[in-house]
C-alpha cells in the first residue's frame, strides 16, 4: 500500500560493464504502452459518447458493446477507457509531485546538521508514519473531491517516503572523499547538488520514481472507490468498480474489466521499475 | 538498552504530538467552516454564528487547540455533530470489528508468507519456486477492494458459502457467527498482505543463502536444515521483522478499505461516513486512533528488531538511523 524504504534500492554504477536488456523492462514497456494506447485514443474516439443511453440495460458483451453496458444502458468499454486516463494521468502526476517534492526536500535535509537534522528527519518519520492514503482521504475529505486534489493528495503523501529514501542517499554521498575534494575547491552547495549528487543518485530516483506511480494509482483506485476520488463524469476505474459491485452477478464483466486494467497498470510500473534497477546496476542482475 | 527504550519512547511521544498538530491543522486551517455540517444551505447569518459558538469554530485557532488538548488528556474526543454521541465510545465500539479484522489476518499472513517466501527463496531456480515469485509480484499490484469484490461474487453470491457482508448486531456474543462475517474480509486482506510479505522474505532468505557463514557451517558439517535453523533464521528475521510494522500499519490501512466492501462496522466505514456528513469529531478521532495504533506498532517493531539483532543493541545511533 505504501512504499518502503528501509532497504533503499542503491545503484551504484559500473563504468564498462555489459548491459543486458532486461526481461522485465520489456513486459513492463508492453503492459504500460498498450494502457497509454488506450488513455490516448480515448482522448479523440470513443465507441460511444459517455451520457450515450441507447443500449439496453446491462448488455452482455458482444459486437457492440465489446464490455457490455450498465444499468443505463451506458457502453462499459468507453468509461474503461476514459478510466484508463485518469489513472495514468494521477499516476504520472502523483509520481511526479512526490518526486518534485521528496528530492528537494531530501536534499535540503541532507545538508541539515545538528538539531536542525534531527527535528527535519523526526517530522519525515511522523508524516511517513500517516499512511499515504489515510493523508490524501483526509486532504480529499476537507478539500472535496476532484482530479487535481486527488493528484495533489497522493503526490504529497507519497513525497514523505521520496523525501526520506533521497536524504539517506545524499548523506551517504556527502560523505564522499570526491565531495570534500569539491568543497575544498571551493564548489558551493548548488554546485554539490547538480554536479555531484542528483548524477549519482538519479538511477535509483528513477527506480523510486516508477514504484511511486504504482503506489498512486492503486491510492487512486481506492480513493474513488471510497467515493473521495475524482468525480463523474470523469468516471475512474475505482468509481467504475464501486458501481459494478451492485450488480456483479448479473454483469460480471463490468467488475472484472476495470480491476484487469488497474492490476495492468500498476505491474507494468513496478515491471518497469524492477528492470531499470536490473539495466542501471549490474551487480543485482541475479534477482528477479 | 535501557537508553534507547527512553529515547524511542521520547520519540513516539513527540511523533504523537506531532501527528496531532498536523490532523488538528488540516483539519482547521483547510477551507470549509466545521460548523457547515450543522447548518443548511439557506441557514441565516445568526443560525451560522450559533452553529459555530457550538462548535467552537469562533474561537481563536491557540484557544481551539488548548481546549482540544485538554479534553485529549482526559480521553475525550468530542462528541458526533450528527448523532451527537460520544466519538471515544464509537470507536471504541468499532475497533472491536477492525483490530481482531486486521490481527487475525496479519497473523495468517505473516505465516504464510514465511513459507512461501522461503520456498520461493530455497527453489529459486525451479518453476514451483518461480511460479511463487511471479504470483506475489502480480498480488502487489492488485486493489484489495477488487479481490474483496471478487470473492463476494463467486464465494458469497454464485456458492452462497458465505454471507456477503454485514456483521452481527451482538457482535462477539455468539463467536462462531461473528467468526463468519469476518471470514471473507479476513481472507481479502491475506491474499494481498502475503503477497507483498514473500516477496521480503524470499529477498532476506535469499541474501542468507548467499552468505559465507551458510557455506561455512555446511562445509564443518552441519546439515543444510540445520545450518540454517542456526545460523541463517536470525539473520534472515532481521530484514523482514523491521518491515513488519510497516505492513500491519498497511493490514490496518487494508482493513479501512475492505470494511466498505463488506459493510462492516468498523473505524474505515466510521471513517467515509464522517468524511460523507463532514463530521470533524468523527474524521478527527478516527485519524488520531488510527495514527496512534501506526506509531505504536512502529515502536514495537523497532524495539523487537533491537531484541532480536543484538549488532543494534550496541551501536550509538538514533532512533532513526
């Protein structure tokens, strides 16, 4: 439900050694392209118009309706598609704020000494300790609900866990002979933060960065199941869920489509993650 | 030891305090009035002031938080804008669902996933060992409302085994019968939480197995088995135990979600019906118990990862290392 961080995924690069592209990569790529394919027809065509009422009530799937309609007579297949959207846009939003977020803040607390670090490393903890998606209910709760809290909610959350992964990882470099030797010729902070910790701690950014967009999307989806996510008519796939569950034993295809299409979502994320952590350090190639 | 208990405890003490500012600020300083929960649309000018006088919502923010605090230290959480009853009994009344909901299921989970992810581990290179792996990485990526839907379907609609939701209006007076209502959402909430536990304990046993002092002990003689009840347990617990607490905050977070789809009267649905009415007393002593149960078991976890490592026993760093 939430990422951990107590074994931080580090990389450390290997000048010269072979890369292999790895298996996962590949899965990961394909399940999160033909998802993107779908997100972005779905922007010029759908096969029927979402407030199209002209089916039959709770159609089996067939020529027509490739998943059936609902109990309006709405086409499932074109609120899958719209659903497919929104989840890939709060997955890429929510990742990318938290990452935003989590790196600058990790960093600023990475060259925090004393007190100032220990009070800025216990206020991570607490704000960690606020699972992710008890935070953004909260937030969705007192803001009401849309697409942009949403993003903003989950983003935020998940930037504690970003936040507290970057600063143990700049840390560890600031303690660096390479970095003395930089200070000492009078590189200054900023310097220290573009030429030598954001190169060298960007693989497992990327890596971190990947798995948070999982973790948004399947916040999301739990989110708007609850009804505290995005809002019709921009039905999500979590909405779509709640919405079939009613009617499961009559149209079972309405509440199996959309679970499909998260669980696609979200493996080919975490697929995606696992194979750059594979391509961006060869000494963990032997894991799966 | 005994230093660093009176440190953590320091720490879970100001982690709480911390945690409280936080929900009494989001709460407060977030726009949208708590009083509105009491007032209709069309509400007079002088019906909103008295909304907010009984509320509390006209005093300055330092006075709100002062008496707030006060009534915290006598375990009073305020009382329901709608129903008007006591937030403290409430919950009280539901975490009698929701903790044996999330214990029962983290307990099986923990079991199950230890074996599984030292099969997965031991028989890497075999497909039984890959086919584990591969089932827990897709089981990480499933909603657990989704598979709670699922299993509503075919177990509880279509094979009629089990009642599709609700719980006992006597709750735990008749055991077996409260035990029923709770077999589905227990069973929900383990598929997700043992997928996601192998795969930390397949990567613990896995580093185990690599090691030198496995090796060692096997070429002195000692069997496989025996080696590693011995030596590799120890080791390969470290890891997983200091996740533990992290993934029964996550079960707890779990059971919030799955309550909805079992209409089960737990703190989750306590909680969406105080986010539905905008009822802050209800949302507030919900977040603060839930908050504090989390911060708990993070304590726990830490101070059993001390017992059980004693290489942390003797270093000199913090609470958080």
């Amino acid at each position: 439900m939430s990422a951990h961080v107590e074994n931080p995924p580090t990389v450390e690069a290997t000048p010269g050694a072979r890369r292999r592209w790895p298996a996962t990569l590949t899965v990961g790529t394909v399940l999160l392209a033909v998802t993107v394919l779908l997100a972005v027809v779905s922007l010029f065509w759908l096969p029927f118009p979402l407030d199209d009422t002209s089916g039959s009530r709770l159609e089996a799937p067939g020529a027509q309706h490739w998943l059936g309609t609902d109990t309006f007579g709405r086409d499932t297949f074109s609120y899958v598609m719209v659903g497919t959207r929104i989840a890939l846009t709060v997955g890429v939003g929510g990742a990318t704020i938290a990452m935003l977020v989590g790196v600058t803040l990790g960093t600023l607390a990475a060259f925090a000494r004393g007190w100032v670090d220990d009070i800025s490393s216990s206020m991570l903890d607490v704000v960690i300790a606020f699972p992710t998606l008890l935070l953004a209910m909260l937030i969705a709760a007192t803001r009401g609900a849309s697409l942009s809290t949403a993003v903003l909610s989950i983003g935020l959350a998940a930037s504690a866990v970003v936040a507290r992964l970057t600063r143990i990882l700049a840390k560890r470099l600031l303690r660096q002979q390479f970095v003395t030797a930089a200070r000492t010729s009078g590189t200054n902070a900023w310097g220290i933060v573009t030429r030598h910790l954001l190169p060298n701690m960007w693989p497992t950014l990327v890596v971190t960065a990947a798995l948070t967009f999982g973790t948004a999307v399947l916040a999301e989806a739990s989110l708007s199941y609850l009804g505290l996510g995005v809002p019709p008519p921009n039905s999500s796939l979590g909405r779509l869920l709640q919405g079939a569950q009613a009617t499961v034993l009559t149209a079972p295809w309405a509440a199996i489509a959309p679970g499909v299409v998260i669980v696609a979502i979200v493996l080919g994320g975490n697929f995606l993650a696992d194979g750059l952590r594979e391509l961006l350090d060869p000494t963990r190639r032997e894991r799966g | 030891m005994g230093s660093y208990l009176l440190r953590r405890s320091a720490f879970l003490v100001l982690s709480f305090v911390g945690a409280m500012l936080l929900i009494f600020l989001l709460l407060r300083v977030l726009p949208g009035d708590p009083a509105n929960a009491l007032t209709s649309i069309d509400a007079s000018a002088e019906q909103i002031q008295a909304a907010r006088e009984q509320v509390g919502s006209d005093l300055p923010l330092h006075q709100q938080l002062t008496s707030w605090i006060g009534d915290l230290l006598r375990l009073d959480l305020g009382n329901s804008f709608i129903s008007g009853a006591s937030v403290a009994d409430d919950v009280a009344q539901r975490l009698v669902v929701t903790l044996p909901l999330t214990l029962i299921s983290f307990v099986i989970a923990v079991v199950l996933a230890g074996l599984l992810g030292y099969y997965a581990a031991v028989a890497s290179h075999r497909k039984s060992g890959m086919l584990v792996s591969g089932v827990a990485q897709v089981g990480v990526a499933v909603p657990v409302f989704w598979i709670g839907i699922l299993l509503v379907w075919v177990l509880a609609l279509e094979l009629r085994l089990f009642p599709s939701g609700g719980f006992p209006r006597r709750q735990w007076a008749d055991p077996a019968d409260a035990l029923r209502s709770l077999f589905l959402p227990t069973l929900t909430i383990v598929i997700v939480m043992t997928a996601s536990l192998t795969r930390y304990v397949r990567s613990a046993v896995l580093d185990v197995l690599d090691s030198d002092y496995l090796r060692n002990a096997q070429a002195l003689g000692s069997g496989f088995g025996r080696a590693f009840w011995r030596h590799g347990m120890r080791n390969a617990a470290v890891p997983v135990i200091s996740i533990l607490g992290v993934e029964l905050a996550s079960t707890l977070l779990g059971a919030v979600v799955v309550e909805s789809v079992f209409t089960l009267p737990g703190l989750g649905s306590m909680l969406t019906l105080g986010i539905e009415q905008h009822d802050y007393p209800s949302i507030q002593g919900v977040l603060l118990v839930t908050t504090f149960l989390v911060l708990l078991i993070g304590f726990a976890a830490d101070i059993v990862q001390r017992f059980v490592d004693p290489r942390l026993r003797f270093s000199l760093s913090g609470a958080h290392a």
